[in-house]
C-alpha cells in the first residue's frame, strides 16, 4: 500500500487538533514537540509503508521497554545520550567555551545522596572479592589552579556489571560516594576494578540491537559528576584502558582524553602501606573544569533521578 494523505488539509487539520494547536489551553511547548512527533510519525508510515501489524509491534515494544524501565538505556544504545553531547560541544565551540575536561554521558543509574567524605572514601563495602582498586587526581580550573572544596560525586559497577539501589543484593549506596577535595584540589578513593557490562540479554534493548546487528556491551568504566562554586558542572566517566570494549562502547561514551591507564601491581610493600594484600590497582585522573558565573551551569542538568535530593 503505497498511499500517502498526510499532505492534504484534511489530514494537517486533524493533526493540529490531536496535538492541541487548536485550543488555548494546555502547554504551548508540549503542543509543539507532540505536534511535530505526530507529524514526522506519519511521513514514517507512509514514506516506509509501515503495516499495521508492524505499528502494534511496535506499540507493544514500547509497552516492554517501560515495564522494564530500559528507556535509558535504549536512549543510551541509539546514541541519542551522545548526540545531545555533541550539541552541547557544538554549542561550546560556538560560543568558545573551551578547554577543561571533556564531557560524556551520564547513563542511567545514578543516585543521589551518597555519604559525603572529606578528601578521600572508601567505596565498595568490602563484599565483592575484586582487585582492589586506589584511584587519585586533582581538580583544576583551566589555568591549572586547584580547586579547594569540589565535589567528586562517583559511582561505579561491582564485578558483576551491576550497581547498588538497582541490584537489591548489593548494600546502600555500595561504590557510590561524594569527596570534597582538599585545599590543593586532591581526592583519593580506594574501591574495586569494575567490571564492563552488557544489556540484560532478555531485555528489549537488546532485543532492538540484535534486530541492528549490534552488541549491547559497555567497557569497564567509572561515572563522575564534579562541581565546584563558579564553575561549570561537569557529567563525564572515564574507561579504563586495555578492555576489549573500550573504542566500541555500544553507548558511545568513549573518548580518547576519558580514557584512564590503570596500572596492576604486586608489589607487596606499597599493597601493605594501602593495608591489602596481594594484587591491587592504581588510576591516578585529574578533572579540569571551565569557569561560569551562570548559577544554571553550575548546577547538573534537570532529569528524574533516583532518590532524587
């Protein structure tokens, strides 16, 4: 069926009442955006002769994709997390908003209201029999200066790829925590070496990337979010180096100034005065953040959140 009506003033009529142009009331902005969904919905269905089996299928999948609260990763997956990156950079450039550290997506499982340390936390509850992990860096401003009370709000997976609030095996706030940094900038952490992660194989993004012929694998990774008074806040993740997924994150979060040697040692003298014992890992990451007196830069962007403060 190769018809197409969306072109007649009949059919323009009807999608300017059913996204509320036609009245005064509601939201003017929402009028648009459905507007134009609707819109560009229709050309979909005509120009690529969607059935109306394949309409329901797809309903239905959106039906899945929320009872399985994976619409953040599906946003994650298409690169659309990514792409709004790229606008923002764009954007940077225009405006020239440059240098500092570089942002990434945030994903979706971060949780807000992790305990609050001065200088230095221990992450991981001691559970997880992992590598031991002691990551350090500075917060700077562009010209290098430290950056005396920022925040370094980090959160990572366990071994398994998975992450507390949303694995009710693991403790609260289990590898989540905020550090205040210290006069000369400095955080410290001691952790666990994360492990990468994929879609849950049942689940319905990955059920959309095997229809694309894509894998729905993360490299191991750790989340951060860093902020300091009259500075631009910062969303990023690093990647460690040497994992197989690192330059084909199915999120398209990796970028080469994010990624993050990490160095393996045995060295049984260091691992003592870090109070462990056998294997253990270093990272060692400074963030750069751009200076801004816009108190709205400042701040992370607004989204629904878990435990939301």
């Amino acid at each position: 069926m190769n018809v197409k009506i969306s072109h007649t003033a009949q059919a323009q009529d009807f999608l300017e009442e059913a996204s509320g142009l036609k009245n005064d009331a509601g939201n003017p902005r929402a009028k648009a955006l459905i507007y134009r969904i609707l819109r560009d919905t229709v050309n979909i269905i005509e120009d690529l002769q969607v059935t109306p089996e394949e309409f329901w299928k797809a309903v239905n999948y959106l039906n899945v994709l929320g009872a399985r609260q994976e619409a953040g990763l599906l946003a994650a997956g298409l690169g659309l997390e990514h792409y709004l990156d790229l606008l923002l950079d764009a954007a940077d450039e225009e405006a020239g908003k440059t240098g500092g550290t570089p942002r990434t997506i945030e994903g979706p499982l971060y949780v807000a209201g992790a305990p609050l340390s001065n200088f230095e936390a221990r992450l991981d509850d001691g559970t997880d029999p992992a590598v031991p992990l002691f990551m350090k860096g500075r917060v700077t401003n562009v010209d290098g200066e430290p950056l005396a009370g920022a925040i370094v709000d980090v959160w990572q997976a366990n071994t398994a790829g998975t992450y507390s609030y949303f694995d009710p095996s693991q403790s609260e706030f289990n590898l989540r925590r905020r550090i205040v940094t210290d006069a000369e900038g400095n955080y410290r952490f001691r952790s666990i070496v994360p492990s990468g992660y994929g879609c849950p194989p049942d689940g319905p993004t990955q059920q959309l990337l095997d229809e694309l012929g894509r894998h729905g694998q993360r490299p191991a990774h750790i989340h951060f979010f860093i902020s300091a008074p009259d500075h631009r806040h910062l969303t990023t993740q690093i990647n460690l180096d040497g994992d197989k997924y690192l330059h084909d994150d199915f999120a398209y979060a990796t970028r080469d100034e994010l990624i993050a040697h990490i160095s393996f040692s045995e060295d049984q003298d260091k691992a003592k005065a870090y109070g462990v014992e056998g294997r253990f890992a270093e990272i060692d990451f400074d963030f750069t953040l751009q200076a801004s007196p816009e108190p709205s830069e400042q701040q992370r962007r607004e989204r629904v959140r878990a435990l939301e403060d």
